[in-house]
C-alpha cells in the first residue's frame, strides 16, 4: 500500500520502496512497526552493534509518525500535576527531563546524519485562547526554575503583531522546539539502520508469532525472522496479534490540511516561521510550509472513523474563524491518521516479557516522546540503563473498548464545552 495523499508525501526527498520479507533471518532484535519509536529503537541498537530488522507492514511512516504536524517540543499529553500525583515529583521532574532529551535527540540525529530534507525550523508558540497571561508567567517561572528550561512569555500585543487575530490573547514561545518535515526524517533513519548493517522490511506484516521461547519467532506472509527481542512499536494500528496491547489503547483520529499555494495572503495573517498550537484541549496546531506557500492546519479528534474530507470543512471553518482574512484560502487536500492514546494519558513503554518489550501509546504526545520511548527501551535491551522503568506505573491499563472510546468523546466534548466558555468571556471583555 502506498502513502496517502499529504503534504509530506508530496515532498518527499526520495520515494524508494523497501522490499518485503522473503525467507528466513536471524537477527539479535526484531522491531515490528516502521514509525519513530520502532525505526529510534532499531537506529540505537544498530549503532551499539546489534543486527536488527524492522518489520513494517505498510511504508516506512505510513501511520501517525508520517503523517502529523510535525512538532518537537517537550511535555506530555497529560498534566504536569497529574503526572507528579501518579508517580511523585522527583520521577515526574525525570520524566520531562527525558522529553526534553527526546526533543534535543531528533535535532542532534538531524545533524549527525545531515538530513537537511528535515528542514528543522526553530520555535513553537503556544497560545491562549483567553486572558490568562499571570497563569502563562508563573508558567515560564516554573519551566525554568525547575527544568532550567528558558521560555519567553508573549503580551498580548506581541502575540497579534506575529498572529493576527482576535481570538488569541498571551503566549509562549518555545525557541529551542521545531518542526519538521517527519517522513523525510523517517527515510533517512532506515536508510542510516541499513548502513549499519540492519533490515528494513515494507510491506512485511506480522501474521503469527511465538514469543514464549528465549528465541522468539515472527512470521510473515512469505518468510520468519527469529530473534532474541522482540519489540511491538505499532500505535493506532496495533493488531489483534499482540492482544495485551490491543486492549490497552484507544484508536483516536486527528484530521490536517493543507492550503494551496498563496503565500500573499496567508502572510496577511501569519508573520511568524513559528509553528502554532492553542491552549485547547485538541485544538488548533499549524505552521506555514513550503517557503511560506501553503499552510498546514490540522486539529479535531474522532474516536470513529470519519471523512477526512467533511472534518476538513470543520478545520476550515476553525481557521476562518480565527483569521476572517483567510476566508479566501483554498484547500487542496486533506487526510487523517489513528493515535493510540492510553486511558492515563501516558505513553506506554516497558517489557511485557522476558525479552518482549513495548513502545507505544504516543498520541497527543509529539514526536519528542515518541523518539525517547526508542531510546530507552534500546538501553534496556542493552543493558545499559532501566530508564523505561519510569513509565512502568503507566502500565498496559485496559482502555475500556467501545465504552472507553464513548467516554473518550464525551470527555472531549465537554472539554470543547469548557474551553468556548472561557474563549467567550475573554472575548467579550475586549
């Protein structure tokens, strides 16, 4: 199966299919799932001298990994304070300290491997849909007293001489986050995992396994790989084959699109290279691409399938509404891709059994997350740190099936709820 269409597909630096798996390999660790946290994974244990292989059952990022916004920044999709209540503050503070690191890992593995079809670009701005500029200072005073993470507080003013609308109010810049283009990076990853000697297989699906003997075997439609790891990295579109996984996350969908060329106009209303995301729950995350030609605007979640096509009409009304200037602004396409989330809000990273072990669960989180997950469980099966023991309180919880995805859409319609209602009293105050 082919890439759907998106802007990254539409610019990718080199479209070159990966053969299937045909026939029978040894390897010291087999990861299944092509995306960040699989191809991360595979990159660390390539480099320390493992011979790895990757089973994908699609293309190299066809999931969530390909095909999102693209931001870098540190932070989880849960609460900082629920974080410290589930596991206490020294862990909590050891946790976004590893998202900061993951951040700084995709950016130093852009350097090293000099992927400029990347194309980083410095600075997220996070922006409040209401009055909240004492919340936002104290906010900045923590990051930095705690983290030692400088962020810069944006007044109102500044906020709307770089976003010109009416309906943001304060801010915070983030100078050391970016954004990217991510299956450029995911290209080059496999293409650096086979320069060390490792395999990558597209269109490889796992079909059967058994995991119960120290030597593990996978099997696809036409070969087996028997390994002493195993690692399930497969998000939104885990399978029925690993059934502990299965139960333990939610399928959400999140929608982008894509602007034709008209840089004019969408100059009229955004003057920053910074990518942008608001202060609601799923809100509104975009950033100028192609030179400043097209906007990328995604945002809106569904817990069931829908038109890619009719949530776009949704996000363009959004985007008009924020900025009555773009209301000329053509869309020339749009897609979707399912994010696992876990019930807790956390990713799911750990060791299922004795060399079995997991990295998923990375919706809402960014691709900062998503990269350390790889990282630490990479040193684990090196052993050469049990960092991947900090998720272990955010365990394989059960998600709740079709009654947890109905919670889940409930809970973000009343988060929607809440969020109009205070956007509508800062508003009427102006």
């Amino acid at each position: 199966m082919g890439y759907i269409d998106t802007f990254y597909r539409r610019t990718i630096a080199e479209d070159v299919s990966i053969p299937a798996l045909v026939g029978n390999i040894e390897c010291d660790t087999c990861i299944v799932g092509g995306g960040l946290a699989g191809l991360t994974t595979a990159l660390q244990l390539a480099r320390s001298g493992q011979y790895v292989c990757v089973l994908e059952a699609q293309r190299i990022g066809w999931g969530a990994s390909g095909r999102n916004g693209g931001f870098v920044f540190p932070g989880y999709a849960n609460e900082h304070k629920a974080i410290e209540r589930a596991v206490g503050a020294d862990n909590a503070r050891a946790l976004h300290m590893l998202s900061i690191e993951g951040m700084e890992f995709v950016r130093d593995t852009i350097s090293d491997l000099n992927i400029a079809s990347a194309a980083p670009i410095r600075g997220i701005t996070s922006v409040s849909r209401h009055e909240n500029g004492d919340e936002l200072q104290a906010e900045a005073g923590r990051l930095q007293r705690e983290f030692g993470y400088p962020v810069e507080y944006l007044r109102l003013d500044q906020v709307r001489s770089a976003l010109r609308s009416t309906r943001y109010f304060q801010a915070l810049r983030d100078p050391r986050a970016f954004h990217m283009h991510p299956l450029n990076y995911l290209h080059a990853i496999a293409r650096e995992i086979e320069r060390l000697g490792g395999k990558v297989f597209e269109s490889s699906s796992a079909i059967s396994t058994d995991l119960s003997r120290p030597e593990k075997t996978l099997r696809t439609a036409n070969g087996q790989i028997k390994a002493r790891h195993v690692v399930i990295a497969t998000g939104g579109y885990t399978t029925k084959l690993t059934p502990q996984l299965k139960r333990a996350y939610l399928p959400i969908a999140t929608y982008v699109m894509l602007s034709e060329e008209r840089p004019d106009l969408i100059r009229s209303a955004i003057t920053t290279a910074d990518a942008v995301l608001d202060s609601r729950r799923a809100g509104d995350y975009y950033r100028v691409v192609d030179g400043g030609k097209r906007l990328l605007w995604g945002g809106r979640i569904t817990t069931k399938a829908a038109s890619p096509a009719a949530l776009a009409a949704q996000l363009r009304r959004e985007m008009t509404n924020t900025y009555p200037q773009l209301a000329d602004l053509r869309i020339e396409t749009s897609w979707s891709g399912l994010m696992s989330y876990a019930r807790h809000l956390m990713p799911q990273i750990g060791r299922l059994q004795p060399g079995v072990w997991y990295c998923t669960a990375f919706g809402g989180h960014g691709l900062n997350t998503t990269a350390i997950g790889g990282k630490v469980i990479a040193e684990a099966i090196l052993g050469q740190s049990n960092r991947y023991l900090l998720f272990e309180p955010f365990g394989l919880v059960w998600a709740g099936g079709l009654a947890g995805l109905s919670v889940a859409q409930l809970t973000y319609w009343k988060l929607q709820a809440v969020d109009w209602w205070r956007e509508r009293s800062s508003y009427q105050r102006q």
